[in-house]
C-alpha cells in the first residue's frame, strides 16, 4: 500500500456517525432541560432578582409576607402591554408569559398607598421609589393601591426597575407556583 491509500471510512458512513452523535447530543439537551422543566427549575434571566439557576419549591400553606416566590401574573388589562415593552418575558404561565420571580410584601386586608413611594399600612417599603417612566422614556403609570383584596398578595423587588405590583398591582395568589431558591446564582 503506498502512503496515500490509507483505507478511510466513506464519506456517506462519516456524514451517518455524525448525525447519530449529533441525535444523541440533542436528545440528551431535551431530556435534560425537561427534566429541570418538570424537577421546577428554571433560569432566571432578569435582575429583578439574582440571575441563574432557581428551583420552584411547593408551598404548602397560604403566601405570607417575605416570601420569595415563583408566581404567574394575572392577565389583566395592562399586562398585554408590558409585555409588548418587553417588561414580561415569554414563558408558560396564562397570556404566555413567564413566572415572574418578587418578593410578597402585603397580603389580603393589609392597606397599600402608592405615591413617591410605597407604604404598607403607613410604614415605608424601602427600595419602593416609583419611576415616572421606563428605560426607553416611555411613561408608567402606577397601580392605584388600596386594601389587598382576600387571595391576593402584593408584589415587589429592590431592584429600581423592576416591573412589579406597583404598577400591575396585587395579583391572585392562586398563580403561585411555589418559593423561589436559588441553586446557583450570581448578583451583578
């Protein structure tokens, strides 16, 4: 045999062992995200709260103030909007948009009062500074406060701008998911 006619594999046979390592490659990347999908873990790509990898832990009991929690956002008048200014990323929750990842800073029956800031039966929330408008110079206007009606919690994030309830304002708890853990997350 001379030194150029080393046997080599047809290219047809190489083109196949390639796509059978592609398939499998794919295939394992499905069964892995679904298998995070349904162990409820998600990413967290937004600063409202630490970016990365969160797991949804059951709740067994009503949302109570402080909790941190993976929750659906009702479909209200304004939220085909904020998602529209991008506001809400798209995701599996009611109206196709993503669990939101917020702080429960009031609970039924507990008065909210939306000014310059927030205050939750007269006491400030720190961090609640409200903003005349987004990012792009577009106007927001804030959510009217009052009492939390019953099954309804009142969300919020430190982060300046954040898109929470005070400006959707409070949501039905029934679209809690469960507390929001981080796994493995990084704070910029």
């Amino acid at each position: 045999m001379t030194a150029g006619a080393e046997k080599r594999p047809p290219i047809i046979s190489r083109r196949r062992r390639t796509a059978r390592i592609l398939s499998v490659a794919a295939a394992a990347i499905v069964l892995i995200a679904v298998s995070g999908f349904v162990g409820g873990y998600r990413i967290n790509q937004t600063p409202s709260e630490a970016l990365g990898l969160w797991r949804i832990v059951p709740l067994h009991r009503p949302p109570g103030v402080g909790d941190l929690l993976f929750i659906c956002p009702a479909e209200k008048a304004g939220m085909p909007e904020a998602r529209a200014r991008g506001y809400l990323r798209s995701g599996l929750c009611p109206g196709g948009v993503a669990p939101l990842i917020k702080t429960v800073v009031a609970v039924a029956g507990q008065y909210v009062e939306i000014g310059a800031e927030v205050t939750i039966d007269g006491r400030a929330l720190p961090s609640s500074a409200l903003a005349e408008r987004d990012g792009k110079g577009r106007p927001l206007r804030p959510s009217p406060g009052g009492v939390v009606p019953h099954g309804h919690v009142f969300l919020h994030s430190s982060f300046v701008g954040s898109y929470d309830s005070r400006y959707f304002g409070p949501v039905p708890a029934s679209g809690v998911l469960g507390l929001a853990q981080g796994v493995l997350t990084y704070a910029p």
